[in-house]
C-alpha cells in the first residue's frame, strides 16, 4: 500500500512542479490542474492512513504522513489565495513544495 501512495504523490509532485512554475511566473495554471494535484495528494495521504491502520508501521511513516500533512495544509492555504485573487508568496509556494518533497522522501527511504 506504501508504494500505491509513493505513485500517486509522485503524479501529485508533477503536477506540482506544472502549478509552481507557474506561481513563480506570477501566472495561474490551469484550476483543473491545481484540483487534480489536490485531489491526488489527498488519495495519497489516504493511503498511508491505511498503511497506519494496518498497524505496526515504522516512526518513519508517522514522520512522513506529518510532513505531507503539513503541506496540505499549506497547499489548501496557497489555493485559497487562488479564490481571493491573489497571488501567493513564492515563499509560501516553495514551502509547500519542500515540505511535500521532504515527506515523499521520508516515506521513499522505507521501500528502498
């Protein structure tokens, strides 16, 4: 179930990388996109809300699914400035994403 999670959030971090270019462009991308991203990284952390369930996981997973959460949050943050018509702060965007890179790394050192 690990690994299902790593694929999707991987998709999700493409799809990152497509908004963020954008953000720091000062330029919006496509909301389809930005919904896509959102709703994949929520089915990732589903996923390793699963692999929790399924009890006895290692800290590191625990670590990694706070991280990711961490970036959701900051991820819902930067799309409510999407619906205020304001740009976000490439800070924030840059934020978000290593936060996301950093949990995705932390889960990935367990299937490697």
């Amino acid at each position: 179930m690990l690994k299902f999670a790593l694929i999707v959030f991987a998709i999700a971090a493409v799809g990152g990388l497509i908004l963020a270019a954008h953000m720091l462009r000062g330029k919006y991308a496509p909301l389809v996109l930005s919904l896509l991203h959102g709703l994949l990284g929520a089915t990732g952390l589903v996923l390793v809300v699963v692999v929790l369930a399924q009890g006895s996981a290692p800290t590191r997973v625990w670590v990694g699914l706070l991280l990711l959460v961490a970036a959701a949050v900051r991820g819902i943050l930067l799309a409510s400035s999407r619906l205020r018509k304001q740009m976000p702060r490439k800070a924030a965007v840059l934020l978000h994403a290593g936060l996301a890179v950093t949990g995705f790394l932390t889960l990935l050192s367990l299937v490697l």
